[in-house]
C-alpha cells in the first residue's frame, strides 16, 4: 500500500467508533469473526456489520486491504488518546 493511502487510513481510523476501534485491533491481531464476536459479546453479524462500515470509512476494501494498512500500527495510535486535540 502506498505510503500516503496508509497514512490517510491511518487518519480516519482516529475517528472510528469504540467498537470499530475495538473490532479493527481483533482483526489485525488476526482472530476471524466468529472470535471477535465472542470476545466482544456481540452476534457474528454484527462483527461484519462493524467490517462494512470500517471498510467505507477507511476507504479499503477488504480485510486484507486494512490489515495491510493498519497491523503494523500500534493500537494506541488511532486509540481514544490520539484522537482528543493536543494539549487537553
């Protein structure tokens, strides 16, 4: 992936939901939906619910498009941290 897409998907992951956030650090950690919907207590359908819309907002196409862009991030790096203004 070129390095000015990464970095744009990198910029609006910052600005996903808690759960987007929290599906999107279980995908690049590798675990498959069926998984991801134990964790988070939720229904598989709603994991690829949550996928679809990751998907859009970030401007990728599959999972593999944002593992690509985004598993080598640390989590923290579009956590809730790094999404307040500097300064506060």
């Amino acid at each position: 992936m070129a390095q000015s897409k990464r970095e744009s998907v990198i910029q609006r992951a910052r600005e996903l939901t808690d759960r987007q956030r929290q599906v999107v650090t279980l995908v690049c950690d590798g675990y498959p939906n069926k998984i991801i919907a134990r964790k988070l207590r939720v229904g598989e359908g709603t994991v690829k619910t949550h996928l679809h819309a990751i998907y859009s907002r970030l401007g990728v196409e599959n999972r593999a498009s944002l593992i690509d862009a985004l598993s080598d991030e640390p989590a923290q790096t579009f956590s809730d941290k790094a999404k307040n203004k500097k300064g506060t």
